[in-house]
C-alpha cells in the first residue's frame, strides 16, 4: 500500500517500499498537518525528544508561526 500511495504523490520515482527515515518523516508531517504546533504528539509518536522535534519540523518562518498563534487566540 506504501508503494501505490507513493507512486500516486510522485509518480516520476522508482521506489520499492519507504525506508525507515522516510516513514518517521511521514509520521511527523502528518501528524503536524493534523495538530499544528503540537510537538509533544509528534515526538510521542516517534519516541523522540520534543526538542529535536521542534528543531526538525518546527516554524522556520517566524512571522508564519506567530501569525498562526495569534490566529489561534483570536477573540
């Protein structure tokens, strides 16, 4: 199922299966997409520090990941 899904998002790649760096990225991003901001999920799900979580997936824009907060905090 991993090797049709992949094939769907990027067709123009030969894969056989997802390693398991890819499927750890995966996990991560997705569970991002679903709960912004939420790091603790994230590195719960992957048995990882929280730190290294924020430090690898989290806002690299500062204006984007401040604009989301206070949108969050609208009254």
């Amino acid at each position: 199922m991993t090797y049709t899904a992949f094939m769907h998002v990027m067709p123009e790649e030969k894969q056989h299966g997802i390693n398991m760096h890819a499927m750890r990225h995966l996990i991560a991003e997705t569970h991002l997409d679903d709960h912004p901001g939420d790091y603790i999920g994230a590195a719960a799900k992957l048995n990882d520090e929280v730190e290294q979580i924020i430090k690898t997936y989290g806002d690299k824009d500062r204006t984007k990941a401040m604009r989301r907060i206070a949108e969050q905090y609208e009254l």
